[in-house]
C-alpha cells in the first residue's frame, strides 16, 4: 500500500511519471476479481460479475488495478457472510464504468462525504487488522482522479455501491 501511495503522489507531482499505456478494462478487472476469489471465498462470499465492455483506456494499469484492488477487497471486507459482491462493467458514453457493490451495512449517511478522505474509517474503533488504516478509498480515489475520471459512492439499501467512470480511449479494442 505503501508503494502505491508512493507510486500516486509521484504521478501526481508529475504527471509525465505515469506509465501510461493501453488497459483492456474488462480482462484487468476478470484478473482482479480472480486475484480476490480467496479472500472472498474464506469469508463466504460469491463474486458476481457482469462485465459487457470491450473498449480499452489509456492509462497506468497499475494505478488502475489498485483503484479497482481496493474498492473490490473493501466490498469483499464488509459483505455479510454468505452474501455476495457484484461487480459490473460497461461502456457509458465514451467512458468505461466500473460499479461493485457489496450489501452489506453501508455507510451513515453523515459520513458518505468522508470515505474517500486519507487514514478516514467509519468505524474508528476497528483496528488495522480488522478494518484497515483508511487509505485504500482514498488511493482509489486519487488513482482515478489521475485518469480525468471520477469515483462516487453511495448506499445502496441494502448495502454500498462504489462506482468509478474513466474516458475511454481512441483506440480500438485490443
């Protein structure tokens, strides 16, 4: 976590740093639910995927892999047992979406705008171990910001939804 903190603050203090190349969106984010199927099967939970889109982006596919990593692995983190997360992926407009959504409890809606602030936790008596240090939202958000993209989140009863957008690019798909 650290490199990729490390890795978004050089992008950001110089955006030339970024290793911007062709991302196939929909086989990083198969290879990225894979990578997840064990942590998610040890919690008992399914990952439902849908993913209808065959566009490419241009971007750093790290950064990119990290912003999905963290918001899929949260999802998977907060899902009740036996529940599933469902990750969606699609083609809106010149631009590739991204949703996944867990159900589990949400967030209070006081603190929806918080989320994706650095070392934020909604439950702050969680400790690292359980709940993290509150900087995988924020490096998502970051990673996404850095490809002229955009992440929101919100509740989605039951449950949490975390929807990132990037521009796609004018390349064909590979």
């Amino acid at each position: 976590m650290v490199a990729t903190l490390l890795e978004v603050n050089r992008s950001e203090s110089d955006p030339s740093s970024m290793r911007t190349q062709p991302v196939p969106v929909a086989s990083l984010t198969e290879e990225i639910v894979e990578d997840s199927g064990g942590e998610a099967e040890v919690r008992n939970i399914r990952i439902e995927t849908q993913i209808h889109c065959s566009t490419v982006v241009e971007g750093d596919p790290e950064l990119l892999r990290r912003a999905l990593e963290n918001v899929l692995r949260n999802a998977i983190r907060f899902a009740p047992a036996g529940s599933c997360v469902q990750v969606r992926v699609h083609d809106s407009n010149g631009r590739v979406k991204i949703l996944v959504r867990d159900y589990g409890p949400g967030v209070p809606e006081n603190l929806l705008g918080r989320i994706f602030d650095p070392f934020f936790r909604v439950d702050e008596s969680r400790d690292s171990a359980a709940g993290g240090v509150g900087l995988g939202l924020s490096i998502a958000r970051r990673a996404v910001l850095l490809h002229q993209g955009e992440i929101t989140a919100r509740n989605a009863a039951p449950g949490f939804q975390v929807s990132i957008t990037i521009p796609v690019s004018a390349r064909d798909p590979l």
